[in-house]
C-alpha cells in the first residue's frame, strides 16, 4: 500500500512539474530588446503591423470610437464650434424703422401734405465695430474650434486607452484564473495523497490540513478574480456604450515572441508628444486664443460706428426730404471697462502661458512613468520565464528527488509548489502592467503602438 502510495504521489509530481515548466511558458515567450532608436521606414513597418492575437481588441477599439457618448459629445461639441466664426465675425443686423409726423390728427399717415410739419419717415441703420474687431473675433472663434476639435481627438485617445487597459486587466484575471485553477487541482490531488497516507498511519494530519488551507486560499482567490472581471468587464461594456451585464469571452494567453515593441527613444518621445500630444496642441492654441484676445481688447478703446440714413415723406407741395447721420459709440468710461478689460487679457495671456509649461511637464512626466514602467516590466518578464522559473521548477524537482528518499517533508512539496504558482502570477501581471504602459504611451503620443 505505502509502495503504491509513493508510486501515485511521484506520478502526480512529474505531471505538475510539467505542467509548469519553462517549456510551457516559452510558448508565450521571447527576448527582444527595447530598441533605442528606429529608422523612420522601420517605425512605420512597426507601427503598421496588426496582430492577429488582438483582434478581438481590435473589434472593440473601432466599437467604443464609434459609439462611446463621451466621444460623440466632443464631436458634437467640435462639429458646432465650426459654426460660430462665421457668425461672430458677421457686420450686427441692421435696424430698419418706420415712423409718423402729424400737427392735428394723431392717426399716422393721416396729414401727409397738409403741412409742413407733417411726414412719413422711413430709416435705415447699420453699426460698424471698429475695423479689425470683427476679423479678430473670428480668429477667436476659429481658435477655439481648432482646441475642441483637438479635444475630440484627446477624448478618443483617451477611451481607446482606458479600453486597451482595461482589456488587458481581464487577460490578466483570466489567466489568473486560468493558473489557479490549475494548481487547485494540483493541490486537490496532494490533499488526497497527505490523506490516503495518514489513513495508513505514514502521514501527519498537518499536512492534510496544510494542503486542504491552501486551497481554500486559492479558493478565496478565485472569487476574488470573478468579481474583479464583472466589473472590468462592466467598464468595458460601459465604454462601448453597452448594457454592463453583457457578458465577454476569455481573453487568449499572449504570445510574448510577438510582444510589442517601443520603437521609440525617450528623448525622441519627449519630441514627439510636443508635436503631436492634443492636450499640448489645446494649451498652445489656448496661448493663441489669449493673444487674440488681447489684441481685440485694446481694439476696444477705440469707438465703433454707426451710419443711418432717413427719408421723410410731406407731401402737397412740400417737398420730400433726406436725411445722413454718422455716429460714434465713445468708450468715455474707459478707465472703469475697457482699460481694465485690458489688464484681464494680459492675465489671461500669462495663464494660458503657465498652462502650457503645466500640461507639458505632465505630459513629460507621464512619458518617462509610462517608459520606465514597460522597461521594467520587459526586463521582469524575461527574469521569469528564462530564470526565476526554470530555477524554481528545479527547486521542486530538486525537492521532489529528496521527498523519495525521505530528507523532505509533504510541507516543502507544498511551499515549492506554491512558490512556483506566485511566480507564475506575476509573470502575467507584468505582461499585463507592460502593455497597459504601453497603452498610456499612446495617449501621450498620440499614436497606435498595440494592434
């Protein structure tokens, strides 16, 4: 019986140590450095690379731009901005009136011709803003459509990114998932061998005990995943604007032989995102828009015009009559409005120029986490799969040839098995923190990295 036992417990340890071993995980594996700097053919072959593992990311990519509500509310909010330059930049609709004169009958037009004092008036009127106020305020106009139509890209790439992170927060659960499943299937089988043997008086209770706790933890765990994936999985859903119970199939494992490159150096980033990030784009048209507006501001010093003209009806023997008025719309409070008004642009200007070196230094700040965060979940990734688990699944084997002799204890079996499964872990949340950087890094630029 202790023979067959042994026989049974060894079998099930060489399964295991197959089934986790470094052969496996080179399916998903590759070394491939981060390059410091591309060639521009090379970029673009890069960068125009889809790959078929993201396919269904794909699918739910062009789904959110094209139906996400915070996407179609900056496009409306850009597609109507359009409308304002023409509008604002218009002469102000002139004033057509009508009017009466009369000495003895207050009926209108009823003492036409009876005297001289007795007329019908009809008058023309337009306002004219001081020449360039106009021209100015549709460059403003024009401005601030060129920054919302900025903000509508800035809004894509901003829900693109949190679709793309989110879906590699489900990989992640779901080959979590995946992984503890497998060793709580592991465990089941040591907690029935550590039980068969202490039936027969050659094992201790402890180690049915250990084996049956730790996968209760993995159990725990287990529901943990499920309800982290309903709701990464709501957050998806809620981004293509569907109903959050809508249920998402399981993410595939990634092929790390085809891990996305950074075909970038920092330095060249930094260059990049000053030309191409929206929200840098926003604040150097915010820099614009304030200049203008300064500009406009001292043209309001200046008067605007008004020009009328009348025509006035007698009749009988009078003859008709015309009138010409020129008119000045004075700023005479100046000190107390225009002035003033002046000093607010100039502050405006300042801020908008403080505003730009904000967004920048967040923009170069996010850059560099964003980098350093996928270098080091590159390099942590290939420590995994070419060391720490190739050498941890040598632990066990090194512990599995000691445990038949009987120099190790049922409870080192566990650890080691156990070491092996948190290894494996975080082998799948730095793939998971990798692409999600990478992902961050095509907000900031502006471009497409993962497809």
């Amino acid at each position: 019986m202790t023979k067959r036992l042994k026989n049974l417990f060894i079998i099930v340890l060489v399964t295991a140590a197959v089934s986790f071993s470094p052969d496996l995980l080179a399916q998903e594996a590759g070394s491939t450095p981060i390059p410091s700097q591309e060639s521009e053919e090379e970029t673009r072959r890069l960068l125009s690379q889809s790959q078929p593992q993201f396919d269904f990311l794909n699918s739910l990519l062009e789904e959110a731009l094209r139906v996400n509500p915070s996407i179609q509310v900056a496009r409306q909010s850009w597609q109507a901005s359009t409308k304002r330059p023409s509008q604002v930049s218009s002469l102000p609709n002139p004033e057509l009136s009508f009017g009466s004169m009369s000495t003895t009958n207050p009926l209108p037009y009823s003492t036409i011709g009876g005297g001289p004092l007795s007329w019908a008036s009809f008058m023309f009127m337009q306002k004219i803003p001081w020449p360039g106020k106009l021209g100015l305020r549709g460059e403003i106009a024009e401005t601030e459509a060129e920054q919302r139509a900025r903000n509508y890209k800035a809004m894509a790439l901003q829900v693109a990114r949190q679709v793309k992170e989110n879906y590699f927060g489900l990989y992640h659960i779901d080959r979590a998932t995946d992984t503890l499943n497998r060793y709580r299937d592991l465990l089941d089988k040591f907690s029935r061998i550590a039980e068969a043997q202490y039936t027969v008086g050659e094992g201790i209770q402890a180690d049915v005990l250990r084996a049956q706790v730790e996968i209760s933890i993995i159990v725990e765990r287990l529901e943990i995943l499920e309800g982290k994936r309903e709701v990464a999985q709501a957050r998806i859903n809620s981004l293509l604007n569907r109903s959050p119970d809508i249920l998402l199939p399981e993410i595939k494992p990634i092929d790390i032989q085809d891990l996305v490159e950074i075909p970038f150096s920092l330095e060249r980033m930094y260059l990049m995102a000053r030309e191409a990030n929206p929200g840098i784009q926003v604040e150097e048209l915010e820099i614009q828009k304030a200049s203008l507006q300064l500009d406009l501001a001292n043209k309001e010093l200046f008067p605007n015009f008004s020009v009328s003209t009348m025509y006035l009806l007698r009749g009988g023997p009078f003859d008709n009559m015309y009138e010409y008025r020129l008119g000045l719309e004075v700023p005479l409070y100046f000190w107390r409005k225009e002035r003033l008004g002046v000093e607010e642009k100039v502050e405006d200007l300042e801020r908008a120029r403080h505003g730009y070196r904000r967004r920048l230094q967040d923009i170069t700040f996010r850059i560099k986490d964003s980098y350093v965060g996928a270098r080091t979940s590159r390099r942590l990734i290939e420590l995994y799969r070419q060391g720490i688990i190739p050498q941890a699944t040598a632990a066990l084997d090194s512990a599995l040839s000691a445990y038949e002799v009987g120099t190790v204890d049922f409870l080192t079996l566990v650890e080691s098995a156990l070491t092996i499964l948190n290894y494996e872990l975080r082998y799948h949340e730095e793939i998971r923190d990798y692409y999600q950087n990478l992902a961050s890094l095509e907000e900031v630029l502006g471009l497409v990295l993962v497809r």
